[in-house]
C-alpha cells in the first residue's frame, strides 16, 4: 500500500521499500519483523532492498519504511 502511495502521490514509479530492524541482517529482531520480511522477499511487485537501522532512518537509501508500531510510535 505505501508503495502505491509512493507512486500516486510522491510520483515515485518503483519505489525502495525497506524494514526498519535492529541490524540489517534478516535473522536479527523481532519475529514479526523476520516474518514481514520473508513475505516482502517473496513478493515480485514490491522492490525490497532490506533492513535499514535506526541511524540510517534520514539517509535517503529507501523511499518506503516499515516499521513496528512501537518503533513507529517513537520515531
């Protein structure tokens, strides 16, 4: 859905998605994390590049975040 939003309203065409995780390696974090990103692997119409951490939050490397809603609610 964010992608689409990215698309319709930022005029983003194939928008970077990424989760927002404690390290960037897919075995770390939350289960629910490691479960969102093996679905967003899987997925063929979502450009997944990975995990992105907490520094990395401004740096421009995606264009769509997902993050739990605590980590949401904080940032």
């Amino acid at each position: 859905m964010s992608s689409i939003i990215a698309k319709e309203i930022l005029g983003i065409s194939d928008s970077h998605v990424a989760l927002m995780n404690i390290e960037t390696e897919i075995n770390k974090g939350l289960k629910s994390i490691q479960d969102a990103d093996h679905t967003l692997r899987k997925s063929i119409k979502i450009n997944f590049i990975g995990h992105v951490e907490v520094n990395e939050l401004l740096s421009n490397k995606t264009d769509v975040l997902i993050c739990s809603e605590f980590i949401g609610n904080i940032t």
